[in-house]
C-alpha cells in the first residue's frame, strides 16, 4: 500500500511541476477608450474561434489594452480578440457577416474573406522563451 501511495505522489508531484506559463498580451491601435476588450486564448485547431481555452476581457487605457494569461502549458496557441466598444459582450456585425467592431489576431494574421486561419495565428509557448504577444488593430 505504501509503494502504491509513494508512486501516486510521485506521479502528481510530476504533474504539478510541469512548466506553466504566463502570456503577456498587449493590444494597441483602439480608436477610443469605450468599451473593453475581449481576448480569447485557443489551444488547437478544432476548437480555434469555436470555444476558447481561456478567456478574458479588460478595460482599455491611453488606446490600449493589457491582459496576461496565467499557468498555460507548453504548447501551440493562438488569440482572437476584439474590441466591444458598446459593451454588450458579443462582436457586433453590419448586416450579419462584417464586423462593425475592430478585431486582431495574434501574429497580427490577415483576416481575408472571413477571420484569420489558426496557422496564420499560430505561435508556440514553451517555458524557455518570453511569451509576450503584440496585435495592433
């Protein structure tokens, strides 16, 4: 039963100290300070603008907009954000297909035909490298 409990320990201490990471993003370029801005972290493909990994929304000052996202694990990511300048909480459209609201991607991917492609916004945390993501609207 000891060994049992000993190989258990072991096993969540190796879980806990897996590298955790933290991803600084700014976003500049806001047109005003209304609103807040809405920044979604995706963790792969399938899920990229469907369902965010983490998500957070902030105030914006002097134009711009900082959020930093805790203990993420290595991995590959991208971020979605934009600008909810009415603060309703969703991305206003004109006519249904284009957004009235300013929006980014990171890598500042083009958004061409419909919002960026997840391997245009892709970019790799480790725990070795800074993790700091600019998007200019």
């Amino acid at each position: 039963m000891q060994t049992v409990l000993t190989h258990l320990v072991l096993l969540l201490t190796a879980f806990a100290l897996q590298a955790q990471n933290n991803i600084k993003v700014t976003i500049t370029g806001f047109n005003n300070n209304d609103g807040k801005a809405v920044i979604g972290l995706y963790n792969s493909e399938e899920t990229f603008l469907k369902k965010e990994y983490k998500a957070e929304t902030t105030t914006i000052e002097n134009n711009q907009a900082i959020i930093e996202f805790t203990n993420v694990p290595d991995g590959n990511y991208a971020i979605s954000m934009f600008h909810d300048q009415n603060d309703n909480g969703e991305l206003d459209m004109f006519m249904g297909f284009y957004p009235k609201e300013d929006y980014g991607f990171s890598n500042n991917a083009p958004a061409r035909f419909g919002p960026a492609k997840w391997k245009d916004a892709l970019f790799t945390v480790s725990e070795n490298q800074a993790n700091e993501i600019e998007i200019n609207l």
